[in-house]
C-alpha cells in the first residue's frame, strides 16, 4: 500500500453539526472546547437538536491557507440544517463533502444541506457499496428493519460531483486524508452480524464495507482521528491510519465507536485497553459510542476524556 503523506496544519476546528446529545448548560468552555450559545439578545432564545446521528465541520488552518470538509449530514432533513443555521455556520466555506458510511444517520440530511450549500460541483467523497441498496437488518425470516439511503442520483440531482473510493485518499488540498476502506485485523471487532442487503433478489451479509473515517496531521502533536460509526472497529481505523500515513503519535480519537447495546458492550474493556495502549491526549466518544461505554471511558482517561455535543466545537493547534 502506497504511503499518503498529509500536509501537517497548524490548527483543526470541529464543529458538530449533529450529535445524539445536548445540554445547555454544561459551563465547560475552556481552549480546546467552545458550547453551543443559547444567548441570543441578551436572552435565552437558541437551542439546538440532538438526534441519532452525526455531521460535523471540519476547518484545517495552516498560515493564511484553510480548507473545510463537511463530514456527514445528520440523520434527519432538519436537525443538521437547523443546527447549522442556529450556530451560524459558514456553509459557504464547505469545499468538499465526505461519507463516512450509508447509513441514514449520516447522510439522512444530506438533500437539505446539500440545497443550503450554495456553491455547487463540490466532491462528495465516499466508498462504492454507500450506495448499495435495499440494506436492512434481519431480525429473522419474518422481521426485517429497512435503512433507508441515498443513491448517486441524489447526488447528481445536488449539482455535487461524486468520487468513488475504496482507497486512501487526500482530500482538501492534501489536508485531510479519506481512510477508504479499513482491513478488520483485531480479534474482537467483528461488526454487526444481523446487517444484509438485496442484489438481484438475493440477499447477501452486509458487511459495511463502506465503513470509513477521516484524519488530519497535527503540527507537533500527531493525528486527529474522527470516524463515523467505526462499523471496521475504531481500534482496527487507528491502526490503520497509522500504517497509512506511517505516523505512529495520536493526538485526537473521535467519532461514534459503535459499543452501544448487549451485543458491543461486552468488548468495551477491550476496545477502551487498546486505546489506552495507542495512548492518544485526547478521546471523544460520540453519536453511537453507547451511554456505558462512554461513561467507562471518561473514568478511565480521565482529563483526557472530552464529552461531545450538537453544536460544540473543538479546536487542536
């Protein structure tokens, strides 16, 4: 596999758009971390929508130069949209659009963004099987749960120029590198057994192939990690940002970890040990982490935990 050698920036900004959780009055702003202001003339008038899903800005600066990637869109049509326009997001700035993986809850949002984003022609980055139809998850013979997705004509009909990939690549002017698909090599991380998907009238085990994260190079400091759902494992997608960038220090792992309910939370203590060995300053469990599984991870790191919401943004440098 071909190195990617990424730009080293001097500052990441993160700006959550959509988060499953919300609360106003945290009081917790400090250099790294900025909440989402409800004050508005003097009064409190803003809130901001939690949802089962995940969308996040993500600005990488370096000198005079920056560039701005819109990861994910939310689940639903309004929640992200809202969330942009309540935290006066500057959707003019966004460059370029990447998936994380097919699942509604991060792309659910992306006909509404994607119309709210006046320039058009920008790349959407994502993995071919995103837009594998018909995906569901099988409960038995008789009880079947439909993920509703988009097609590539829904990206065409944006006016977006879509790039397939299953490959590494750099985006934004080689700030940010797109994982593509990552191999699943841990012992532990075997994804979701119940997920299928129809070809041709035949099903098929999906597998979530698709399943991707995005990584910046942090100036003295290493990568910033920022995944999805971690469908490949989050422990397998740091390993192989790593081996992808051969850059071994880990500043920043964040995104959803997938641990949530009886069939993960039995390797939360696995998984949380081998980020502990991976050592990153920082862990921010987000979207479908799971409430147990991020309640032992603050425990277990501690001052280096960062609690995730709708309209937080986080900024490295």
């Amino acid at each position: 596999m071909a190195q990617i050698n990424l730009n080293v920036v001097d500052k990441v900004e993160i700006l959550t758009l959509q988060d499953n959780y919300i609360d106003l009055t945290a009081m917790d702003n400090n250099d790294i971390v900025t909440r989402a202001m409800p004050l508005q003339d003097g009064k409190f008038k803003k809130s901001f929508i939690a949802e089962h899903g995940f969308s996040a800005i993500v600005r990488t600066v370096t000198g005079d130069k920056t560039h701005t990637l819109l990861f994910d869109t939310g689940f639903s049509d309004i929640g992200t949209l809202y969330n942009a326009n309540a935290l006066g997001a500057d959707l003019g700035a966004i460059e370029a659009i990447a998936f994380s993986h097919g699942h509604m809850d991060h792309l659910g949002g992306f006909k509404s963004m994607a119309a709210a984003i006046s320039q058009k022609n920008l790349p959407v980055y994502a993995h071919p099987a995103v837009f594998r139809p018909t995906r569901y998850l099988k409960y038995g013979e008789n009880f079947k749960v439909y993920l509703p997705s988009i097609g590539r004509e829904d990206v065409a009909a944006a006016g977006m120029n879509l790039l397939e990939t299953a490959k590494p690549l750099a985006i934004c002017a080689n700030d940010v590198l797109f994982l593509g698909e990552i191999p699943r090599r841990t012992d532990f991380e075997k994804g979701i057994p119940f997920t299928h998907y129809q070809e041709n009238d035949v099903e098929k085990f999906d597998a979530v192939e698709d399943d991707t994260s995005i990584v910046v190079n942090l100036r003295n400091k290493g990568l910033i990690i920022l995944s999805g759902c971690a469908h490949s494992g989050i422990v397998n997608t740091v390993r192989y940002a790593r081996e992808t960038t051969n850059i071994e220090k880990v500043h920043v792992i964040m995104g959803g970890f997938h641990l949530g309910g009886p069939l993960f939370e039995p390797i939360i203590g696995r998984t949380t040990e081998e980020l502990q060995k991976i050592n990153p300053a920082y862990i921010i469990p987000t979207h479908c982490t799971g409430r147990k599984a991020v309640a032992f991870m603050e425990t277990t790191f501690k001052e280096r935990f960062i609690l995730n919401m709708a309209g937080t943004k986080l900024t490295f440098a």
